[in-house]
C-alpha cells in the first residue's frame, strides 16, 4: 500500500523533475493539406465550388496564403447584395403585409 504521507506530500521542484521525464523521439511536419469549400444555396442545395490538394515541404505556408485568398473572395461574394427570388403571388403578398 502506498506510504499516504508521500502522496499528500509538496513536492520541491527538484523532487518533481527527479519523478518526470520526457524525452523527444519524433517530431511531425505539416507535408500536405487538402480543403473543399462548399456553398449552400437557399433551397438547401449543396454545391463543391473549389478545392484544393497539396503535397510538398512549404504545404504549410502555402495553405496559409491560398486559405486567406479563398477567405476574401468568400467575404467579397457574400457582401454583394443576393437576387430576391420570389414566386408569383409572393410580391403582392409582400406588399399587402403590415407586421413582421
């Protein structure tokens, strides 16, 4: 059974680093990405409108800047007022509506 004083006992951060120890045996680099961005229209259609796949050791900055163009095209397309669509009828009932 565990000596219970040595459980609830501070530890000094010598006695802490002598109980741990880490030791690096791999590192991980980035070396491809792959997105899709998809637009969803007002009948809740789904549509692929680009992608991308890549592969080599700059994937990471490259992601960045291609992530950051596709981020400002999205913004700029969503800024531009949409077409109303409206079925018949729809107008004259839009136009006869007194309250939200």
């Amino acid at each position: 059974m565990p000596d219970l004083e040595m459980l609830t006992e501070k530890l000094t951060p010598e006695k802490k680093m002598k109980l741990t120890h880490t030791e690096r045996l791999q590192m991980h680099k980035l070396y491809s990405y792959c997105y899709v961005v998809v637009c969803m229209n007002s009948s809740l259609n789904y549509e692929i409108i680009s992608h991308d796949l890549y592969r080599s050791p700059d994937a990471l900055e490259r992601f960045i800047t291609k992530i950051e163009k596709k981020l400002a095209n999205i913004q700029e397309d969503l800024s531009a007022p949409a077409k109303m669509i409206m079925a018949s009828g729809d107008l004259k009932a839009y136009n006869k509506v007194t309250e939200c």
